[in-house]
C-alpha cells in the first residue's frame, strides 16, 4: 500500500476547498451556538442562499460577481430576521426546530421542477465563476510543493478562503473582547440575569443570529465558487451537523476552533476514505470482499468518524481547544 499517497491525500483534502467552506460555516455557527447559546440547526439554509443567490443572479439574470455576492449576504440578513423575529423570545429548542425545518424547507423549494428555469432543479445552477476565474493570479500549471499537488484554481480559491477565514477569526476575537461580545456570552450563561441589567436580550440574540448566518452564506458563496455549481445536495441537512463535528472537534467558543477542527475533519475523513478504497481495491485486495467491498468501504469512514466524535465528546467534551465552561447552551 502506498502510504505516502494516502498521507498527500489526506492532507490535500485537510488544507482543501472543502476544509475552508467548513471552516466558515463553523465560524459562522460559533457565534450563534459557541458564543450565544443558539440552537441553529439550520446553518445549512444560510449557506444555500448565499450560495443561490449567487449562482442564480450570475447565470440565470447574468448579473457581475460582486452585486451578487453581496445579495448573497443580503439574503442571510432576511432569513436570519424571519427565523428569529417569531423565536428568539422564545425557548431555544423552538430555535432549533424551525432552522432545521426552514433549511429542508428552501432545499426543496429551490430543487422544485417548477422553479427549474430559476434556480436547475435538482442539478442546480453550475458554470458561473468566469468572474472569479479572471482574478486568479496562480499559475496555469497549478502548485506543486511537499508531494502535495493543487490545481491552479482551486489554490486561489485556497489562498481566498483561508486568508478570509483567517481575517473573520480576527474579528470574531476583537468582537468577542468588546463590551458586545461580553453580553453575547453572558446571555449564553443566564440570559435573565442579562435581561435585569437592562439589556435588550433580544436585539442581541437577533444581532448575533444575523451576524453568523452572514458568515454561514460566505461558506457558501465560496462553496459555489470552489466547485462552480450550487444543487440541493450540496447543503443536505448532514451539512449542518458536519459544521457542528467541526466546531466540537475544534472547541466551542473559540476562536480559532473552527480553523482546527475543520483541518482535523477533513484529513481524518479523507484519510480515512482512502485507506479503506486502498485496502479493498486491486486484484488481490488486504480486506477480502467477504469481509468488505470496495462499496461498503465508503461508509467506513463514517462509521469510524462516528466513534472518534463519541470518544471525544466522552473524554474531551469541550473539544480538543475548549474549555468546558464555555459548554453552558442557553435553554431559557
């Protein structure tokens, strides 16, 4: 078995597109559930306008780049203020309830034969980075360095994800040191001991809800960009709880946790996914196909991730950079 192809993928995949659309949508998450206490299991719903909006506004009404990006942004304000006008005062699980419904909701309705002109039906809106593509300085023969090789796109498109994520982890922190960040995390704590210092709890629960699902269309904004197609598989409900593998693994109410985490998952994802076709595929493959076959190996890496989250969530509930008092979820 060649070891060193399965390390070079892994770490490909681990400094990837896919680890920084992750990373973004985590850091987008860590300020609503890290930093407020806010159940959003809907984080996928902010991703897909931003992603939609701008695919849509590009190949279907041939809009430029950047008016689009920034409806994008625009669109994760609207349905940041629909889903916490009617649940923010209320209980957090009613929160969670009506994320995760209003992610499915949208993945259906834009997947819907009946709006296929608008946004392609279940094959969604795909080809509309040319405007993105004109501002890649990399090289045509793309980046080889450490037995590590990128394509020349998707090299820019890391060097743009990470320096944003980078530059968003910069302004969570100053954020987080200010007098605004200090109430988002007393809310988590005891949002009725905030509310009898005169606070408007609620102005910032929306603040905080609009802030993340902003950072959430960013991750996918750069999801469309990355693979130059947005479709409603893309931001399946699994995406939401792989942002939150991402922000456990990393640390809850961390900065940089995020930027960990999604580093952690995806070499150990892809690392995994790699060993497994490695050890089942060839003519004389190390795991007979009695025991495994290369199509059951694909899910094995799931199953095996599974047990490293629940041994992590067993011994290292706060995560690998975390503190356990920062754990504290607002159920009030």
């Amino acid at each position: 078995m060649e070891w060193s192809g399965v390390l070079s993928g892994a770490i490909e995949q681990g400094i990837g597109p896919s680890a920084i659309i992750y990373c973004l949508a985590a850091i987008g998450l860590n300020i609503h559930f890290g930093y407020t206490g806010l159940l959003n299991f809907g984080q996928a719903a902010f991703m897909m306008v931003g992603g939609y909006a701008l695919g849509s506004l590009i190949q279907t009404w041939g809009w430029p780049l950047f008016p689009s990006l920034v409806v994008g942004l625009l669109m994760a304000v609207v349905l940041a203020l629909v889903l916490g006008v009617p649940t923010l005062r209320l209980r957090a699980d009613y929160l969670a309830i009506a994320t995760i419904a209003a992610a499915e909701a949208i993945r259906q309705v834009l997947g819907s034969a009946a709006l296929n002109d608008e946004f392609g039906g279940q094959d969604g809106r795909y080809g509309f980075v040319d405007g993105m593509r004109s501002l890649n300085f990399v090289p045509s023969g793309g980046v080889h360095f450490l037995g590590l090789d990128f394509r020349s796109y998707d090299f820019f498109i890391m060097i743009v994800g990470w320096t944003l994520a980078l530059l968003l982890c910069g302004f969570v922190y100053l954020l987080m040191r200010s007098p605004w960040g200090r109430v988002l995390k007393s809310i988590r704590e005891d949002e009725d001991a905030v509310r009898s210092l005169g606070k408007n709890v609620y102005s910032y629960k929306m603040q905080a809800l609009v802030l993340g699902g902003v950072i959430g269309a960013l991750a996918g904004i750069m999801s469309g960009l990355a693979t130059s197609n947005v479709a409603p598989s893309d931001f399946a409900t699994d995406t939401t709880f792989f942002t939150y593998t991402v922000l456990l693994i990393g640390g809850a109410a961390r900065v940089f946790g995020p930027v960990a985490g999604a580093l952690i998952f995806w070499f150990f994802i892809s690392g995994l996914d790699l060993f497994f076709d490695k050890m089942t595929s060839g003519a004389n493959p190390t795991i007979p196909a009695s025991i495994m076959t290369d199509d059951q190996a694909s899910l094995m890496r799931l199953i095996f991730l599974g047990l490293i989250l629940m041994l992590i969530m067993i011994y290292r509930p706060q995560g690998i950079f975390g503190d356990r008092r920062e754990l504290a979820i607002d159920a009030h």
